[in-house]
C-alpha cells in the first residue's frame, strides 16, 4: 500500500465488550476537537459504531465472539491505513479541554520534519527542568527512560508503530517489551512537558481520575459526563473512589521501579549493556556459540578422566 505522504489517521484503541465506552468518548470528542479534519479508525474486533457528526470507520476484520491479541488487531489494522503517520489513543483518554486545531498541526509539523523522531506523546510527563533535547513542550525520551514504549496518546511515524509491534502481545506486554526492545532504537520518542499548556489535554486516569482502571471508572468520570450531558450507570462496571485510584498509582510505582531495576538495569550500565548485547545475538549465531561452548566442555570432562 502506497502511504499517503505527511497525512494522518486517528487510531482510537478499543474493543467489542468496552462498547459501552464509545458514545461518551466520541460524545466529548465531538465537542472538544470541533473541525477535526483527520479520519477516524475504531479499532475494535467485529461490531460496528456510527456517531452523528463524526466519520468513523470500522474495520471488522474478525468474527464476533473471536478472541484476538491486542499486537495482532493493531498490526492488522494498520495493513489498512493509508496516512504516514497515525494517532494513537485509547477509548477512556477522553479530551478535557477543547483542542486548538493550529496548536495540533504545529506539534504535528514536528514530527514531519524531523525524521529521526518515531513518536511525539500529549501526555505530560517530562519534567520542565529536564536536561533533554526540546522541540517546542516535547522533551526527548531516552533510551533507558521507562515505557520509552507506550500507549499514551501520541503521533507515531506508521513504519516506526509497526517496527515496534510483535505479534501475541496484549498491551501492557507491548510498552513492557517494546521498552526493552527499543533500548537500542536510535530514534526518537518524545513525551510533553510537565505543566505546559496542553495540547491534546488528555484524562490520563493515574494522575487525574478519569478513565478506567482495571475495568472500573475513576472518581471523575461522573463530573465529566455530567458536563456533556452524557447518561451513564457506573454502577455497571463499579466505580474507583480517590483512595483506591491513588493506591493503585502507589502499586503501579512500584512496578516502575522494579520494571528499571529488572529490565533497564538502573544503576548498572556495564549489565544493562552486556544484557542487551547478548539479547540482541542473531539466533543462528547465538546455537553456533552454544555448540562451540558444549565443544570445549567436553574436552574438559575427557582431560578429567585422564588426570
């Protein structure tokens, strides 16, 4: 498929038994990022959605009921897409404020000019006094920064999602994994900066209480969707009050940083370098080595016997 060149498509992340999310998100989409001029791709496994005022494509590329790895919908999906690059963004980042549509197109006029960078995320995570490399509010991500790799909402070059997509993920394995595997990826991945002006004002439920957790509503959804006139039984899918929210961000904090110790190896670059040589060994080379070490063993055992 030809790629239509500095074009764009938006990716909203879903599924069939979260349907019950798509009128609020598109609801708020609407108002929030009026005159929106990019096409829309819900990416779900079998049922199909419309939402007046908005063009929303479903690709039905499974049967219902069908059980599909999240990598495997997300590389099939993209099979489909035209544009060169692509937002990514899931079905509970709902918009907070309204979207300044010249404010969107310089941040997108980032990425199309500088072609080292694979992705520019909206989520503000960089702190402001980070000694980084800046385009404009986005700081640069390195390479042995946690979840380099991530489902924030984010332009991604399309070539640069699909290099990083493996299939038999689902998604927490795609930003566990694809950080590891990006440890050597020489291009760029940026996140926004901390307290700046938002561009796409996302609800990123860990810091704001939005969204879902695990399934369930955080504490703010309900004021959100009160706002827009939005009916919702939270009762359905239960509701996470402050304190739950705020011990599973505690949780998830501690998963952080056994995930930098684990994998990235904080602290110890000489391991982080040698683990990540050793993964990176092509598997012909790596069975070549194995037979020559089992050689030499066995030349050991025999000058044992002898002695």
């Amino acid at each position: 498929m030809k790629l239509i060149k500095d074009a764009l498509t938006i990716i909203v992340c879903s599924c069939d038994r979260y349907d019950d999310l798509w009128y609020p998100y598109f609801e708020i989409f609407k108002n929030q990022w009026k005159n929106c001029k990019y096409p829309i791709v819900l990416n779900t496994e079998s049922k199909t959605y419309a939402h007046e005022g908005l063009k929303i494509k479903c690709l039905n590329l499974y049967k219902e009921g069908e059980q599909v790895p999240w990598s495997d919908r997300m590389i099939e999906t993209l099979k489909h897409i035209d544009t060169e690059y692509v937002l990514i963004t899931l079905d509970d980042h709902f918009l907070i404020s309204p979207v300044d549509n010249a404010k969107f197109e310089e941040a997108f006029d980032i990425i199309k000019k500088h072609k080292r960078i694979s992705a520019l995320s909206f989520i503000a995570f960089v702190p402001a006094d980070k000694k980084t490399k800046w385009h404009g509010n986005f700081g640069l991500w390195k390479m042995n920064e946690f979840f380099r790799i991530n489902l924030d909402t984010a332009i991604w070059r399309k070539k640069a999602l699909e290099r990083n997509l493996r299939k038999g993920e689902d998604a927490w394995e795609f930003e566990t994994k694809g950080t590891e595997r990006a440890l050597w990826d020489f291009t760029e991945y940026y996140r926004y900066k901390q307290n700046a002006e938002p561009i796409l004002d996302i609800s990123f439920h860990l810091r704001r209480g939005y969204g879902l957790i695990r399934g369930k509503w955080c504490w703010h959804n309900p004021e959100l969707f009160k706002q827009f006139n939005i009916p919702m039984d939270f009762s359905i899918r239960g509701y996470m009050d402050y304190d739950e929210c705020i011990g599973y961000v505690e949780n998830e904090n501690g998963t952080n940083a056994e995930f930098n110790k684990t994998v990235l190896h904080k602290g110890n670059r000489f391991k982080a370098f040698f683990v990540q040589a050793k993964r990176r060994i092509p598997a012909k080379v790596k069975i070549f080595l194995s037979k020559i070490k089992q050689f030499f063993l066995r030349i050991g055992k025999k000058k044992e016997k002898k002695t």
